[in-house]
C-alpha cells in the first residue's frame, strides 16, 4: 500500500528564510542523513541562487515523514517556489499542482509586496493557507503585530472563511523549530510536519480515468532531452506507455511514448516504473511539448484548463563580441556557438523568446524582466561566452493599428512621508494610480 500523499507549496517574499526552512525539513525527516555533509540552502543549487540569496527556478522535492507511533510513512511533496516578482508566473503555474501552500512570513518585515500577489493567486485557487511567522529569534521581531497584518492581508484579498481560520506557527527556519508558543525558541519541526498532515487535503482526483496530466515545469537533460513535470490529474502513468500532448485548445502538439518516469525523492529525481493520480512526476519522451501543455493517453480529447505562459515585456540584443578585445575574457565567441548555446536556454527555459535579429551574427532575447535576462546573461559568462549586449527595449505590439505598450500592476508599500515623492516619480512613467491606502501602524523596524 502505497504511503498517504500530501503535496504542498511553499510561498514568500525574497530572503523570507523559506528554502533554509525546507533545508530544515529535509534533516529533520531523514532525507539527509545525520553525518552527511550537505551545502546550507541545498535547494538553492544553481550558483547565482546561492550569491543572490534569491529562488531563480521552482524545484520540486519530497519528504517522508512518520509520527511517532504511527503505522505508516507520509509522502509529503514539498514545491520551494521563486519569490521574485520576474519569476512570478512560475509560482502560479506551481500552485495548480499543490493542495495547500505554508505562507511564511518575517517576523519583522511582516507581509510584502510579493507576498500579496502570489498569496491572493493561491487564495484565489481556493487553497488554505498555514501561517508561518518565521524568524522569531530576530531582535526586531514583532510576531503579534505581523500575525495581525496577515489577517487583515487576507481579508484585503477577499479571503472567504475556511480560509481566514487559518493555523499559525512560529518558527525560526535557522535552528530547526516550529511552535504555537509565540515565545518558543527552541524545539523541532515536528509541530509543522503534523499541521501540513491535518490541515492540507489529500488529492481528491480520479485514480480510474484515463492518463491525464498538466505540464508544469520544463527542464532539459543532456541524455534524456525535455523533460516536463506536472501532477497527475487522473489516472495511472506507467514507463513505457504511448502518450500525446494536447495545447491549451485541444490541438494535437505531438504523440510519443513516456520513456522514462521520475518521481522525487529529496532533492534527487528517481526513474519509477509506474504513478498514480496526485504524484508529482516528471516524463521524459517527448521532443515538442512544452509549459501548459496537457500530457495524457492517446483517447483524452479535452485537455485540463492552464494558465497561459505570460508574454515577453523587455528584449536585448546578444551580438557577437567584435572588438579588438574579442577572446580575452572567454573561448566562446562564435555565433554558431552563441545560437546553439541560446536555443538550449529556450528550450528549458519557457518564458524567454530568442529570434534571429536582422543585423548579421545578433540575437534577440526577449524576457519577462531586466532580473531574468541579468541571469541569463550571467550564466552564459560563467560558461565561457563571450557577447555584446545592448540596452532593454521594451516590446510592442500593433493591434487594430495602435501600438500597444506592456504593462505591470506596481504595489509600492512605504511609508506616508515618502508617498509624495513615490507618486511624482511613478507619475514620470506614465503609471495611473488606482488606489491609495493609508494603513495606521507602527513604524517598522527595518
């Protein structure tokens, strides 16, 4: 018999403490062993995670965890989710494979911007939130007063009732302890263990359907190729069986067969000869589907509803370096090696575009945001290219005739006598205002 499922996501703002905290889970279940040596902020393995102290890529992973006494292992999918607003379509598409989220908050720096956008997505997919105020050992902590913003965050968000009795924990993801006490300060994370077994629901999804799954993640594998993660919707997946891939409309992208099966176990990716409805897993086979795309058995003719991967808003121009100076600072200079290099980082990568540009030996590179090309620029120089790179242009479109401008809904949190010059500043972009709040509290101890 197979061990009872839970799969939920993490969500924060940026240095929150949520992947040290999922470091913390993983020791405390036994994914790591006692004497193994583990980096801190294992989750974070890409280099440029752990220099900026930020989630560039959504990583699922799993614990097992056993009350004491009990009879039975939980299989607990854990999804530590980006926090940056650059990457905050990958938190939504990640929130469609959870049944619950642990939002975890400062202590001192309460409830963010960020915060507010990706928990009003996840209460607006009818998820119920666990509340953990996170780093209560700070000096600055005021635990009660952000306990009390959380709810009135909540209620802001038109949160309905179920979701407004939430539970609370206080934690410090640093040393390993959770607790209803708000003046605990020590102990382990035996507490949030027991919360996500009680409070988040088991998948109640259809085990005798037909295969079906959302493609949520993409990743590329040097041997394997694409590789595409999602849940299982309904029905059972097995190595080896035909598979298609249905778009967002129902069109057919291609028929295959899934050649390998990976379920997760901690951090690594373990081939399974077979999964059920609510496993997260990832498939290798196909060469052609991507994000948001419906994977299932060769009969399903509707595909499962998904988000639509956001448009590029900014573009950049990655040229080949012909200055006197070309070959100093690295070994890759052609652009037969450039454009190969760049299709790959697309090909993994869903929310950048590369296209050609006119001028000869240039590429355009279109993305989300100046952070998300800053780390695609970053990591083609740490691999040895070489290139010249141009200013951000932002991207327009023609409809009707009209040129059409991207825009982004800004939420600027400051305190009142700085509004006046905020408002002036964003008024010089040409920002409308919709709203502004004044929200008495005291000032925060940053």
């Amino acid at each position: 018999m197979s061990a009872p499922l839970r799969n939920v996501a993490i969500i924060a703002h940026v240095d929150h403490g949520k992947t040290t905290l999922v470091d913390q889970l993983f020791r405390q279940s036994g994914t790591f062993r006692e004497n193994e040596r583990v980096e801190e902020r294992a989750m974070d393995s890409n280099e440029l995670e752990q220099e900026r102290g930020i989630t560039i890529l959504a990583k699922p992973t799993s614990v097992e965890w056993a009350p004491e006494g009990g009879q039975q292992n939980y299989h607990i999918n854990i999804v530590d989710t980006p926090g940056h607003a650059d990457f905050g379509a990958e938190v939504e598409r990640i929130l469609s494979m959870v049944d619950g989220v642990i939002l975890l908050v400062d202590a001192a720096e309460g409830p963010m911007p960020q915060t507010k956008f990706v928990t009003g997505k996840a209460l607006g997919l009818g998820l119920k939130p666990i509340v953990v105020v996170n780093k209560i050992d700070r000096q600055d902590a005021r635990a009660a007063e952000v306990l009390d913003e959380v709810f009135d965050l909540f209620v802001n968000l038109d949160a309905n009732d179920e979701q407004l009795d939430f539970p609370v924990l206080y934690a410090s993801g640093r040393s390993g302890y959770a607790s209803e006490d708000i003046d605990a300060r020590e102990g382990n994370l035996i507490p949030l263990f027991e919360l996500i077994v009680s409070h988040v629901p088991a998948p109640d999804l259809d085990p005798e359907g037909e295969f079906a799954m959302l493609a949520t993640l993409l990743d590329r594998d040097a041997f394997l190729g694409r590789i595409l993660t999602g849940r299982i919707e309904s029905g059972r997946l097995e190595t080896g069986m035909p598979i298609k891939a249905l778009d967002v409309n129902g069109k057919l992208v291609e028929s295959g067969r899934a050649t390998k099966v990976f379920a997760y176990n901690g951090l690594e990716r373990e081939p399974v000869l077979h999964a059920k409805a609510g496993d997260i897993v990832a498939i290798a086979g196909l060469t052609e589907a991507t994000v948001s795309n419906t994977l299932c058995a060769p009969h399903v003719s509707v595909p499962i509803h998904a988000q639509p991967i956001d448009p590029p808003t900014l573009s950049m121009t990655f040229a080949v370096n012909d200055s006197p100076y070309a070959g100093r600072e690295g070994d890759k200079v052609q652009s037969r090696v450039i454009r190969e290099r760049l299709e790959r980082e697309a090909e993994g990568n869903v929310a950048i575009r590369i296209t050609e540009a006119e001028g000869k030996d240039a590429f355009e590179v279109a993305g989300r945001g100046e952070l998300q090309l800053g780390v695609v620029i970053e990591t083609l120089r740490r691999e040895g290219f070489e290139l010249s790179i141009s200013r951000p242009r932002v991207l327009y479109k023609e409809e009707n005739g009209q040129r059409m401008e991207p825009y982004e809904t800004v939420v600027v949190d400051v305190d009142e006598e700085y509004s006046g010059t905020v408002v002036e500043k964003m008024a010089q972009r040409k920002a409308e205002m919709l709203s502004l709040i004044h929200i008495s509290e005291p000032t925060r101890p940053y």
